[in-house]
C-alpha cells in the first residue's frame, strides 16, 4: 500500500480516501435520480399506499389523520406508526407538489444522510481506510437497497433511524458522552414511530446499552442531572425531544395495549369488516383465511380475490390459494426452524437483497448470487478465525449480536409464522426488511474480509469485492431491466 501512495502525487496520497468516498457518494446518488424519474409509478415495494397516505396527511387539518373511507384503501391510519407520512406529507403541503417524482426526490437527502452518517460510523469503528472503502462500495452497490432509497417507502426512513441509533450507541459506549445517550434514545424513540418493525432492533440496542454501560448508568444520571442543573441548553434541549418521543410513543402503543390488548392490532380490531376489506393487504389474508378455515370454497375464494382491485395482491392470493389447495392434497411435511432458515436465505432472502423484489421484480438466479455467497462465506469465516475477545473488538461484537439477533428475531417472529399459517415460504419474505441492520453488517464483512491480510491482498480484494458489487448493482440492472419500467 505505501509503494502504491508513493507512487502518487502527494496531494492524491493524502487525499485519495475521501476522493474515492466522494466519487461513490456521487455515483450513488446519480443512480437514485435515474430511478427516481425513470421508473414507472407503483412499481416499488407498497409505494401506491404510501403516497396515498402522504396525501391525507398533506391535506390534513390540524395536524393528523384518522380512519375514514378515504384511507380505507390503505389499511389502519390511526393506530399505527406515523412519522414518515406525516414529514413527508408536511414537506408536500409545503411545496405544494405531491406527485410521485416530487415525493421520490424527497427521499433522497435521506439516503444522503445515511451515507454521511454511515461514513462516520466507520471511521469510528476501523481505522483501515481500505475496509472504509470497501464498506462504501458494498452500502452503495446492493440493488435493492439503491432501488428503495429512489422510492416512497417508510424503510427510507426507519433504514437512516436505525443507523443513527446505532452510530450514537457507539459513540456513547465509546466517550460516554451525555448528548449521544440522549440522542440514542431520541433517534430509538423517533424510529419506533416510523414503523413497528424497528422495535426488535430498538429491544437489542437498549439491551446492549444497559449491559455494557451497566456500573455506569448511575454516574451517566447524575452527570445528567448536573448539565440540566447547570443550565445547558443543548442537553435540556434533547431531554425535551426525548420526553416528547416517549410521549409519543406511549400514545400510540400504550393505547394500542390497553384498547385492543397488543402492541399492533390487527385492521379487524379497529373497524369493521367491509371497511378493512377496502385494503388489498387485509382483502388477501382474510380470504385466505376464510379458505383455510373452511369457511368458504376453493370456488367462492376464487372469486372474491378477483375482487381484490390491486392486480399484484389479486394474484398474490390466487397463487396462495393454489398453495393451500395443494398442501390439503399433498400434506407436505412442515419444514423446521432450520430448514425454513436455510430456504427462505438462499432461495428467497439473497435473490432480493441483491436483486429487485417489488410489484415487479428482478429476482438473482443461484448461478448470479455464486459470487456474493463466497463472499459473505469468506466473511463469516474470517470473522471467526480472527475476532477477539477484548475491549479491542467491543464494537464489532455489538454488530454481530446486533444483526444475528435482529435476524433471528424476523425470521422467529413474523417470517416463519407466517409460514406455518399460510405454508408459503416466500410470502412476506423480503430482503429489504434486513436493511436496518444492513451498514453494521457490511461494516463486520469489509474488516474482516481485509483483516491480517497483507497491504497487496487487502488491495486485490477490495478490486475484486468491488467489482462485484459494482457490476452487480446499476451494470446488472440496465442489463435487464423491461421496459416496462421505464417511465419512457
């Protein structure tokens, strides 16, 4: 490596890092305006419903929405996680514009944030410029997770959340500073109130938080206590954020558990049936469900998924209803745990984080994913072999637990009961849901997979790595992209 700076102009060789991190930056964001206004409309994950929600709550009057026939169509509004559709839908009362390009647009200082924030994070945990660098190419090069930051979704949002949580953690555990606890908290809190699935990781982080500042939390009090005491305005200033978030979040779930005794009732808990049947989502499960429970015939649910006005969900719930036919007429053997695991990875998690999943999609075949699972293969494995057991490798053993656990917890809790209901390993299954653990996780790979290793080899496998990923992402798409999608 140094024979390779030598080599260079002097002002390159200081400055080669942020150059390069800069021209990913670039490329990245590029990227996300050509999908942005070359896409066709409703073609990303959900995005027909989240714009329409962004436009009841630009129109809304005072400040929320509640359940009427006009948001029917996109299920519960009043007792679920709002955050994202509130900012976004103020940010298009502002502007005055709530078209689908104008919404897009304003989810890509989003995803500038995350990169900005991501960068930090790394230079927190490695002090490697080359693993940097490849964490950069890797968090700027998956398919989907670019796909996404182009469109209106809540991940956008609860994906930057996520990371900041995890970036203030670090920075507490690390300097024991006052501001990053509180911001911990806030960014947990705020996350919380964007979607319900940001509360397993909320669960892992402050369970990381207690165990490792645990003989310090009366101290980290009472410093706490001295600064509001003291009259410092940017810590009270974040005590009043954090109180109003906890706040907020007591409302929304406190009132979930105490009106309909869990955290995230269910579209028939709240209304009636044929106002919660105006959402394709809820429409699929429950003829399903009545199919299932031998309520109605093969014939009759036929027939009311044909009522489904969502072409995508209308299929969806004949393709399940086959899926069940045929289970009746089969009796398949359940899959375990482990074997549910190890086929929903291979054959429907990797395909979509490397690949599109969406109304329509562009799915990785196992041949395309080949490269990938060598790499992730190598990265566990050097992982392994040269993590340490000290306060050195602290931080890498927070990402660790934290993305296992995060996973494990998906897969247990949502993944995997759904298939023991609907028996269909692939519905619901997405990758993108594994994208708030996403930068922790590609961090872990990039130092690892450079770890021990030479100058040259760290180099050669950065190229290597890179190029993968590189060519896997924008290359792959253009390649195959229909033209359907095109906006043009």
């Amino acid at each position: 490596m140094e024979n390779i700076k030598s080599a260079l102009p002097e002002w390159l060789a200081k400055r080669w890092e942020p150059i390069v991190t800069l021209a990913l930056g670039v490329y990245f964001i590029a990227r996300l305006f050509y999908f942005a206004m070359g896409i066709v409309p409703d073609l990303p994950p959900d995005e027909h419903t989240h714009v329409g929600l962004i436009r009841l709550y630009a129109a809304a009057s005072p400040l929320f929405i509640t359940d009427t026939p006009a948001s029917f169509q996109f299920g519960l509004v009043s007792s679920v996680p709002y955050l994202y559709h509130y900012l976004m839908g103020a940010a298009s009362a502002l502007t005055g514009n709530d078209s689908y390009l104008t919404l897009r647009l304003f989810n890509i200082p989003l995803a500038f944030l995350f990169l900005v924030v991501a960068y930090r994070l790394a230079r927190e945990v490695t002090a490697n410029p080359l693993a940097r660098i490849l964490f950069f190419v890797m968090l700027t090069n998956t398919l989907m997770s670019s796909f996404l930051w182009a469109s209106v979704n809540y991940d956008n949002l609860v994906n930057l959340l996520a990371l900041l949580s995890v970036y203030f953690l670090v920075r507490l555990l690390s300097r024991g500073a006052t501001t990053s606890c509180l911001l911990f908290l806030i960014c947990m809190g705020l996350g919380a109130l964007t979607k319900a699935s940001f509360l397993p990781l909320a669960l892992l982080l402050i369970l990381v938080w207690l165990t490792a500042r645990n003989r310090l939390l009366k101290s980290d009090f009472i410093s706490l206590r001295q600064q509001v005491m003291a009259g410092n305005k940017p810590v009270i200033a974040l005590l009043v954020l954090l109180a109003g978030c906890l706040s907020a979040n007591l409302l929304l779930y406190g009132n979930n558990i105490v009106r309909y005794g869990q955290i995230k009732p269910g579209c028939s808990q709240v209304l009636d049936l044929k106002s919660c049947m105006a959402n394709r989502i809820f429409a699929r499960g429950w003829v399903l469900s009545q199919y299932r429970d031998n309520k109605i015939t093969f014939e009759q649910a036929w027939n009311m998924a044909g009522r489904i006005w969502h072409a995508g969900d209308r299929e969806a719930t004949r393709v399940m209803l086959q899926n069940e036919r045929m289970f009746r007429l089969k009796k398949p053997e359940t899959l375990n745990f482990y074997d549910y695991l190890n086929v929903v990875w291979n054959q429907e998690l990797k395909p979509s984080i490397f690949g599109i999943l969406a109304h329509r999609s562009m799915l990785r075949s196992s041949a395309e994913l080949t490269a990938y699972n060598l790499i992730l293969l190598a990265g566990i494995i050097f992982f392994i072999r040269n993590i340490r057991f000290d306060q050195r490798d602290r931080a890498w053993g927070i990402f660790a637990f934290v993305c296992l656990g995060y996973f494990m917890l998906l897969l247990a809790f949502h993944h995997y009961p759904g298939y023991l209901v609907t028996h269909n390993v692939s519905l619901g299954t997405q990758g993108r849901y594994l994208f708030v653990v996403i930068a922790p996780a590609y961090l872990l790979l990039s130092e690892f997979l450079l770890r021990k290793l030479k100058k040259w080899m760290q180099v050669l496998v950065v190229i290597l790595v890179g190029f993968v990923f590189i060519n896997g992402d924008f290359p792959y798409f253009l390649e195959h992209v229909p033209a359907s999608w095109r906006t043009q």
